[in-house]
C-alpha cells in the first residue's frame, strides 16, 4: 500500500493567503480576483499542455458568448474562447521567434501556402479599407482562428492520432447541451418556426448559424459511428449524440443547412459509384453555364413559386426557390446585387474586409429593397462566402475562396482513393463531406467571422491537411523500404 502523498509545505500559507485577498476583493466589489485560479490554471496549459488547451477551447465555442449579443461593450467577442485565441496567438508568435512552434512540412504544405497569401491579401486589403480599424479586427480574428484552429490543430493531429476523433467530440457533445437548451426554449412555443429564429441565444446568433454547424458536425459524427474499436457503450453514446444533432437540424427550420446535406449527400453518392474529380467538375461547370444563360427562364419559373417560409417541413422546404414573395430569399438577392455593385466599384482591393455592413446601404436598388431591408450599418453581412470576399477583397478574395473550395475537393477525392487505415478513411470521407456542406452553405451565408463556425472550417481543414501528409509519409516509408530490401 502506498503511503498517501504529502502536501506541500506551502499549500497552506499560499490558501490562507489567496483567501485573504479574495475576501479583500469581494468587499471592495473586485470579485474578478476570484478567476485567479482559472487563470493560472488556463497559463499553465498553454505552456505545458497546449493541446489539451485547445480541446478545451474547441469544447467552449459552441458554448461561448457574444458580449454584443449580452449588450455587453457592444462588440462582437466571443467568450471565452476569442481572449483564449489570442492568448494561442501571442504564444504562437513569441515561439515563432526562436523556431516555428509547428512542423514544417505543415507549412510548407500548399494548403497552408495558399492560406498563408490569403492572409497577406487580407492584410494588404485592410490598409487601403474604408474602415481601417474595423479591418485589422477582423484580420486580427482571423488570426486567430487560423492560428489555432488550422495552425495549431495540424501539429496536435499530426503528433497525436487519438485528438483526430477528439477533436468531432469536443465540438459535438457541448453543442448537443446547446441543443437540448434550444428545444427546452422551443417547446414551450410550440416548436412554431417563428420562435425556431431564435430561441437558440445567447449561445448562437440566428437559426442559420446553428443549422450551418449542425449540418458540418453530422457527416463525421455518422463516420464515427461506424469505428470498430469502439466499445458497445461508446458507439451508444455517440449514436444518441447524432440523434440530437439530427433533431437539432429538423427543427432549427434552416433551409440552406438542409439543402447543404442533401447536396453532400449525393456528392458521397456519386464518389462511391466511382465519378472523378474532373467529371464531376465538367458537370458543374456546364452546369453554371446552362445556369447563366438561361437565367430569364429559370427567373420566371422561381417567380410562379409563392409558397412562404411556414411551420409545415414540407412548405418550408418548397419555399427555398421562392423569389417573388419570400422576404429572406428577397433580401439576399438585394445583399448580392449590393455586393456585385460595391465590386464593380472597387474591383481589385475592395471596400475592406469586415466593412461591407457598413458600406452597402448606397448600392442597394430600390426595386430590390424589401419589408426587412435597412440603411443602418446594423444589418449583417453579404449573406454570401463568396460575394462577400469579393465585395470585401476585390477579384482576389474570391478567389482565395474558391481556391480553398478546390484544395477541399482535391484532397477530398485523393484521401478517398489512397487513404489505407479504413477508420480513418470512413472519417476523412465525414470530415470532407462536414466542410462541403459549408461552401454549399456559404453560397447563401457566411459565418467565418465567428468561432462557432471557424472552429469547424479550419479545423476540418487541419485534419484534410494531416491525412494528406500521412499519405506522403506513407510513400516515402513504402519507398525507404523498397530501396532497402534491393
């Protein structure tokens, strides 16, 4: 039998001390003293344990806090998780001048190549911004969020295979407890669509939001699943998980987010019958073109359609092509065409990332505006992943965009081909089709501007760049050993 451990002489007068002190904050009305130990405990991760501290932050974001939402300084800061991320941020910097705290070969890869320009396009776009300082905060969230969502996450995954599947359940059993608060909220109104808008706060801002990490979180949660070394109680868990996710979606009445899987859906059909990457792009690009030039058709088709948003699954669904009544799908069409008239004034450098809120309210057209249209800078953004970087950032940020959408099929398709392990296969198919489903989505909203949704995008990202090299190292061990044996 082991003796039991001795306490340190200091324990003791360091208590005494700290209570002393909190007592002493609490009768000046200081009691933020009593975070000291969060504090130092959250330090020493960062310096000792900065993966479990990133896990830890990943299982906040879908927990975490707008001050702007709380009426709170009225700026839009995630707590805890946005003052965390920057903590990641100044330690990744101040490591970063005695030697990369990351591999190399992750930021050599071209993925990470290609967001390392995008950022440098952001920041070159932010200098010459309408709204300088609102630009460098937004460059300075996004960061961030790559910094240690992509960055950071990469390294974890990299050295640690375990914190892959760590990483889906970090994000996915914290956002089931944002579910379940939602549908306590939403019975008590009848599960009403109406209420389904927002009933979701403080932890999302809007049903949109919540349905679009929904609909990421559902593929990989599926792929899990199906892992054989899993015992009997943790598939139970995990398929009880997925349930709620998928009552989550039903009822968060978000059309873009239900279209998103259908649209993966299929995508996961077609690569399973064996469609490559070039024929589906053919497709798709006949397909925009069919699209472009018979617009005034297709237009007074969708025109005949006056089935409003509605309670009833079914009607809300046909709703999604409704463009002659439905006031959301109205609205968006007047937040594109502001985007396309911002662009064409500014068609190299934009107005500025972040500042289209603030600059779109003049390009509105009369004949586009609608009952939910305003001339405030108070009503969100482009509604669009695309047209928004292309308003924002000139022709570059869309294509820094669409280049990120084909680094996803690329390494989508190439991991479904060579990918050995069959675990990690079934997993980078759910990842792969979790990240589709948001630049399907992003064709209607945009939501990188937040954690909830970042945490998501770069950190399936992180993981397609991971498995990437794994397939590298691989080739390189098949060929060492080959080269040895003759």
């Amino acid at each position: 039998m082991m003796p039991p451990a001795r306490i340190p002489r200091y324990f003791y007068p360091v208590t005494a001390g700290y209570a002393t002190l909190l007592a002493i904050s609490f009768y000046f009305e200081f009691p933020w003293l009593a975070l000291a130990p969060f504090v130092v405990g959250i330090a020493w991760l960062a310096f000792h344990r900065l993966d479990a501290l990133m896990l830890l932050i990943v299982a906040c974001v879908p927990l975490s806090l707008s001050l702007e939402e709380l009426d709170i300084g009225g700026i839009g800061v995630y707590l805890p998780t946005e003052p965390l991320l920057a903590g990641v941020l100044v330690l990744f910097v101040t490591k970063a001048t005695y030697g990369w705290p990351v591999g190399q070969e992750i930021l050599k890869h071209p993925l990470s190549r290609w967001v390392q320009c995008s950022l440098i396009w952001m920041g070159l776009a932010a200098i010459v911004s309408s709204h300088p300082l609102v630009s460098f905060k937004f460059l300075t969230a996004r960061l961030w969020f790559v910094v240690g969502f992509f960055w950071v996450l990469s390294e974890m995954f990299r050295v640690q295979k375990a914190q892959r599947h760590q990483f889906i359940f970090a994000y996915a059993f914290p956002l089931c407890i944002v579910i379940i608060y939602t549908m306590v909220r939403h019975a008590g109104f009848g599960f009403e669509k109406d209420a389904g808008h927002w009933v979701m706060k403080p932890f999302y801002k809007d049903h949109t939001s919540y349905g679009a990490v929904l609909a990421m979180v559902i593929p990989p949660m599926v792929a899990l699943l199906t892992w054989k070394r899993f015992s009997a109680f943790v598939k139970a868990v995990v398929g009880l998980g997925l349930t709620v996710l998928c009552i989550g979606l039903v009822f968060s009445y978000t059309r873009a987010a239900w279209v998103s899987l259908a649209a993966v859906t299929i995508l996961w059909g077609l690569m399973k019958v064996g469609v490559q990457l070039k024929t589906l792009l053919f497709v798709g690009i006949a397909s925009l073109a069919f699209l472009w030039f018979a617009q005034d058709a297709l237009l007074i088709q969708l025109e005949r359609n006056r089935q409003d948003s509605s309670d009833n699954l079914a009607e809300h669904v046909e709703s999604i092509s409704n463009v002659s009544s439905d006031a959301s799908n109205l609205e968006r069409l007047n937040r594109w065409n502001a985007a396309l008239e911002m662009f064409k004034e500014r068609p190299f450098v934009g107005w500025g990332p972040g500042s289209y809120q603030f600059e779109y309210a003049p390009f509105q057209r009369s004949g586009d505006q609608t009952i939910i249209s305003t001339n405030n800078a108070d009503g969100g953004n482009a509604h669009s992943e695309y047209l928004g970087p292309l308003a924002e950032q000139g022709l570059p940020g869309l294509i820094f965009v669409i280049g990120l959408l084909s680094f996803c099929l690329h390494l989508g398709f190439k991991l479904h081909r060579r990918l050995k392990d069959p675990e990690q296969a079934r997993l980078a198919m759910g990842v792969f089709l979790g990240l589709m489903t948001y630049f399907v989505h992003g064709v209607l909203n945009n939501y990188l501007d937040t954690d909830k949704a970042s945490a998501l995008f770069w950190g399936f990202f992180a993981l397609l760049l991971v498995w990437d090299l794994t397939l590298d190292t691989s080739k390189e061990e098949a060929t060492s050993l080959t080269a040895t044996s003759d």
